[in-house]
C-alpha cells in the first residue's frame, strides 16, 4: 500500500518510494533516492535537503502502516451487502484441506518443469505461460493455507533435484513473501522470479550437476553462466518484469561484494534479490543432491543468521519466524521421546510450532496419531531436536499421506 507521510512521520524500516514533496532552495538537490530507511541518519539527511513529504510503500516496508492511515471497515456496506463483503475474504482453510490438493498439484508441477527444463536442454523453446500457471497455483494455494505447500519442500529426491528447486523456491518465496505483507500480485511476480532464477542451468552441461562429487573450479565458472543463460531465455518473453529480471541477475550476489555475476553489494541489492538470496541458499543446503545429503533446516537457518556479512540479517531473523527454527514438514523429537511431525508454525514463538505426534522412539512402534500445540499450559513437553527420518527408518512421503490426506 503506497501512503503519503510528511517527513516528520518517517521513521527507520519504512520504504521510500519516492520523494512528494520537496522545499526547492537554491543550493538544494533534487532528492531522487529509493529504498529502505536503514537508520535516522537517512531521515536527517533529507530533512536537510529540504524533503517535506513522500510516499511510503508499506509493501515494502519493514514496519506496520501506522494506526491513523489504516482503512477503517466500511460496517454500513457490509450491513447493506453482507454477501459482497464476505465474497472480497479470502477461503483459508485447513491444512489437512490444502494438503490434498497441494500434493497433486506439487507432483505435477514437477512433472511439468521436468519436461520444460529438458525442452531448454534440447534447445526447444521455454513455455513460459506454463511457468506463468504454476506460479498462479503455487500463489493461490499458499494464500489458502500456507502449510501445505511448505511442508511439500521438505520432500527429498536427489535425481529430481533442478527441478523440485525451482518448484520449492517458487513455493518459500511465495511463503515469506505473503508474511511480509506483499500484495498477492507482487507475490505472484515473485514466485514466477523463483521459478525462473536456475533456469539458464538447463543450457549448460547437464553431467556438472548430476556428478556425485564436488564440483571443481573449472565446472564452478561454467555454472556461474547459468545468471546469463537464463537472462537469454526470457529476454523478449512477454510477461517478464524488471522484479523477475533483477532476482534473476541478483540471487548470487552477496552483501559484501564476494557474489556473482557483478559483485554488487550493499545497497544496490534489491529486497526481492535478498528474499531470493536467502531462499535459494535454504531449500540448496537443506536439499539432497547428487554430490551431498541436504542438511537439517535448523543448521541452514543457523548459518544464514551467522553469515550477516553475506545476508541480510533483518530478512533472515524474519524468515526464521516465518518459517519456525523447525519448518513445518520436520519431523522432531519431543522430551517424552515421541516422535512428531511439525505441522504449524508459530510466528510468535518459533520454537513451539503445533505438532503431530505419531511414534514412540524409545520402543520404536508407531502410537495413535495426536495433534498437539506446544504453547498449551498443560502439558510440558517440548522439542529436543529435528531428527532425520531414516535415523528412524520413516518414510516421510507416506508418513505426509497417512497423517494429513483426509
């Protein structure tokens, strides 16, 4: 939402979008500038180049819109039309509801992109209105319950890798995206930016990333190409937006400069090209692949909160408590030594999602499923650590469909 505030009103985390209204003295510089409000130096700043009024885009804004300028409820047209007024709400529903549909549609996204990335391999050109309808399920079905999806990432298949990345990016920046309060269009430019940030990968040699060994530094130059590669394939695509383009170009620079292709850092990083950064480090380490078995979320998320100088530290602490320290879709050890499967998140308290409890890991048998939120008073039980499911010998795709298909 795009709101005018006087400069008196400005304050560190909101996101000048541009300048209003500006005093025009005789030595005073027309200020241009866009982007985040990082401290109060900036505001002093352009106080004294004159700048008297902006617009703010709370879409991008690291803080709420404040209590004056939100839109009061129009109570006399929903009395006169409650039907109209109940048709602008969104459907949220359960995510046992959402996780059969999300499961189809997951497996058939992949399907899709599988094939669509083998066109781009044989040198056929890219479906890019297919791309454009998975982004459109990804979006709608997140925007219905945001669970299901994400628990879908957590899903591992090594020899699928290329693709299901690109499926679970589109889904985590989608995710994290509706957190901070994106509008669902912006959201939608963003999940089609996911779905398009690897796919230059396709026109290189396929046997880099399939090998079971580390890439050497020969291969690493090849596959830095992918940025430029995948540049060529939307160029001229009709629908491609500068938001998509910049994540495209960007998701591999770092703060500090050491990124490629350019080696931009700092400010000339979008926050789309950080949430993208952030986005795609998680779902590559947290992933299995041909050369390594992906790690556990909580390691990930621990490395992208110690490595400020590479990320945006604010984004990271927020994609912590979007996700939760574990996401749902993990499977967890509680201190009764049961086993669960983290099914909800907790954005208040990360670290006591609601979870599902369905085996006992002292006698190692299956128990009667029971759903429990952690934050209740009236137990005490809570999680000791995210445990990999074949340290139990657990199916995690069968478990998904026992436990949450109804």
């Amino acid at each position: 939402m795009l709101i005018t505030l006087p400069i008196s009103e400005l304050v560190p985390g909101m996101f000048v979008d541009s300048v209003s209204k500006q005093y025009e003295g005789v030595d005073s510089i027309k200020i241009k500038t866009r982007g985040l409000v990082r401290d109060k130096s900036i505001i002093q700043r352009l106080i004294s180049e004159g700048v008297q009024e902006l617009l703010i885009d709370f879409t991008q804004s690291d803080v709420g819109i404040p209590a004056k300028y939100q839109e009061k409820p129009d109570t006399t047209a929903e009395k006169a039309q409650p039907g109209k007024a109940k048709e602008k709400e969104k459907k949220v529903v359960s995510v046992e509801q959402e996780f059969a549909k999300a499961s189809v549609s997951y497996e058939q996204h992949n399907r899709k992109l599988q094939s669509l990335y083998g066109d781009v391999t044989s040198g056929l050109k890219m479906n890019i209105s297919l791309l454009d309808d998975i982004a459109k399920d990804i979006v709608a079905s997140v925007f219905r319950n945001h669970n299901a999806m994400t628990i879908l990432t957590r899903l591992k298949d090594k020899n699928m890798y290329n693709w299901r990345h690109m499926t679970n990016c589109a889904i985590l920046v989608t995710v994290f995206a509706k957190y901070l309060g994106y509008k669902e269009e912006i959201v939608q430019e963003l999940a089609m930016g996911a779905l398009l940030h690897d796919l230059g990968q396709a026109k290189l040699p396929q046997g880099i990333f399939s090998k079971p060994e580390e890439v050497n530094e020969l291969e690493m130059q090849a596959i830095k190409k992918h940025v430029a590669q995948s540049l060529g394939l939307v160029k001229g695509e009709k629908g491609i937006t500068p938001l998509m383009l910049d994540m495209i170009v960007n998701h591999h620079e770092r703060l500090d400069g050491s990124g490629y292709p350019r080696g931009i850092a700092g400010e000339k990083l979008s926050r789309p090209a950080r949430i993208m950064a952030i986005v795609d480090v998680y779902d590559a380490m947290s992933s299995d692949r041909p050369h390594q078995l992906g790690d556990e979320p909580i390691n990930v998320l621990r490395y992208l909160l110690g490595s400020k100088h590479l990320f945006d530290s604010e984004l990271v602490q927020r994609f912590i408590k979007c996700l939760g320290v574990h996401p749902v879709g993990t499977i967890v050890k509680l201190n009764n030594e049961r086993l669960a499967l983290v099914t909800e998140g907790n954005h208040q308290n990360p670290i006591k999602p609601k979870v599902k409890i369905f085996y006992n890991a002292k006698h190692n048998h299956h128990v009667t499923a029971k759903d429990i939120d952690l934050t209740s008073p009236e137990h005490d039980l809570k999680i000791l650590a995210s445990i990999k499911p074949l340290d139990y010998q657990l199916n995690l795709a069968r478990l998904l469909k026992e436990h949450l298909l109804v």
